[in-house]
C-alpha cells in the first residue's frame, strides 16, 4: 500500500508537469485544442509502437480484442482528451495551482461518488466521514480562491468559468480512473490500457479540432519550436499507467487525494518559477486543500459497501477465468 501510494503522488507531480507542458504548448500555438490533439497524438503513437514492438503487449491486445468488455468502459479517454483541453486554456490565464485546485474539488466529489457506486474495479466503497469531510474541504478551497482572486488581470467571470470547467474535468477524470483500471484489470498491462485511453481521447479531440479548423479558427503556430512543448504526451503516459495500476488498492477517492498532494506541490513550485505565480490566497487554498487530503485519509481504506467486490473475471493474457 505504501509503494501504491507512493506512486500515486508522482503521478500527480508528473500531471501538475504535463498541465504546463500543454499550456505552454496551447498558448504558443494558439490553440488549446491543437495542443490537446499533439499531446494525445504523440502519446498514442508511441504506445502504438510498444504494443505492435511488445510480444507481452500484442498477446494481451488479442486477448482483449477477442474477449472486449462492455463498449462503455473504453470510454476513458474522452475525460482525459477534455481535461487535457481545459489545462491548456485554463493555466497559460490562471496558472497551475489555481487550475489544480479547481480539478482537485471535482476529484473529490467525482472520487466518492464513483466509489460508492460499482464503477470501480474494486466494487463500491464506503463513504466515511472523514472522506466526505475531506472532500467538502477541498470544494471549499476552490471558493477561496475565487473570492479572493485579483480581477485585475483576468475577468472575474473567466476565472469562475475556468474554475468549473476544471472542477467538472476533475470529476470526469475520477470516472476515467474507474474506467480506465476495469481495463488494466481486464488486461493485466496498464501501458494497454494506455493505448486504449490515448486512441478514445485522440479520437474524441480530432472532431472538435476540425470543426474548429473549417471556421478558420485553426493554430495560428501549430508547431512551436521548443522540443520540451511536445512531451505533454509522454508525461501522459506515465501518468495513465501509474493510476491504472494503483485504482484497484487505493479506490479512486484515494488515487485522487493522493495524486492531488503530488500535483499541488509541483504546481506551486512550477508557477513560482512562472509567469502566473501564485498569490497569498491561492497558497491558501492550496493549504487547504493538503488538510482535506489529510482529513480523508483518517478514515483508513474504505472497504466493500455492503456487498462483494467484482469478481477478477480476466487473467493477465485477458483469457475469462470465471
């Protein structure tokens, strides 16, 4: 348990990272959604040439080919394509820590709602008092730092509007997990439920880019020079496959709490060496934020709601065993 969660705050530090990667990357461009479709593009290529170059890979692709799950549980990536979008639009305006906290408050109540209900791969959990507290405080955080946010340099209906947009991404992103750890589970390689993340949310954000696009509203840069915009995808992957591999032990609650400590961290030190730096509010709600973490993880692990957790149906090749 201590190396899953462990693994879940490096994950969030590495998302806190791959927020300003596709930020900066949006914002040069022009284009958020040029942005998400180059990050999610560029990881689905790479993972397309792990699974075609990874006999493990190819045999669990087959497998999971011949034996599918239900259509909706690939659903995944269509949350990550979106909230990879609103990061690009919301942090270059609002910066990482603000961004952050918007999405912690939805992965809070995103994570007990999903936990209570039987979406997860570990079946439902129970909703304890302290993970509700925990999470009533982080939804708390997000309204500091909208009252105390300096209108003067965004509007303050922008940063409402940026705040839910990641806030509602956020709780997308709790369900994402479940669907993307039912695969993982299914498969037994987390990098194959990767590849199936990247190609739905790829897929997802080509429409509206090129709906956009016939308007002429295409990037005005597409391609930026700096090599260091374009690794948003294999910060992606990285990110994807810790949290598929950690849903099943921690819940989803807990894979967000944890993530959230590992993102907050990260994204004050990145906006401190950045252009939107954070103020004495924000800090706050940051503050914040760490005691709902800390609140919600009084109550341990929650266990099975009244009832068993979903039978392990697939082995590792994602041959039905049951």
């Amino acid at each position: 348990m201590r190396r899953a969660s462990a693994a879940a705050l490096a994950a969030g530090a590495v998302f806190a990272l791959q927020s300003r990667v596709n930020g900066e990357l949006g914002d040069r461009a022009g284009s958020a959604l040029w942005a998400a479709v180059v990050s999610f593009g560029s990881g689905l290529l790479v993972l397309c040439v792990l699974v075609a170059g990874v006999p493990r890979l190819r045999r669990a692709a087959r497998a999971a080919w011949a034996d599918r799950l239900p259509w909706w549980t690939y659903t995944g990536g269509l949350a990550g394509g979106t909230l990879v979008a609103v990061s690009a639009v919301a942090v270059p305006r609002v910066g990482v820590a603000t961004f952050t906290v918007g999405v912690v408050a939805g992965q809070a109540v995103g994570g007990l709602l999903v936990d209570r209900s039987a979406l997860g791969p570990g079946g439902p959990r129970r909703l304890t008092a302290p993970r509700v507290a925990g999470a009533a405080l982080a939804v708390v955080a997000v309204g500091l730092v909208r009252l105390g946010h300096d209108d003067g340099d965004v509007a303050g209906g922008v940063v409402l509007a940026l705040l839910a947009a990641s806030a509602l991404g956020g709780a997308w992103s709790s369900a994402q997990q479940a669907l993307n750890g039912r695969v993982q589970r299914a498969t037994g390689e987390p990098l194959l439920a990767a590849w199936v993340n990247f190609a739905v949310g790829t897929t997802g954000l080509l429409v509206p880019l090129a709906a956009v696009a016939a308007t002429g509203h295409g990037p005005a840069d597409p391609w930026p020079p700096a090599p260091w915009l374009y690794v948003g995808g294999l910060l992606g992957i990285a990110y994807i496959a810790v949290a598929t591999r950690v849903v099943h032990p921690l819940g989803v609650l807990r894979l967000g709490l944890l993530s959230v400590a590992g993102q907050l961290a990260a994204s004050v030190l990145l906006d401190l060496a950045g252009p939107a730096r954070p103020d004495a509010v924000t800090l706050a709600a940051v503050a914040l934020t760490f005691v709902a973490v800390a609140v919600a993880g009084l109550g341990g692990r929650a266990g099975p709601a009244g009832g068993p957790a979903e039978p392990r149906t697939r082995d590792r090749d994602g041959r039905r065993v049951g």
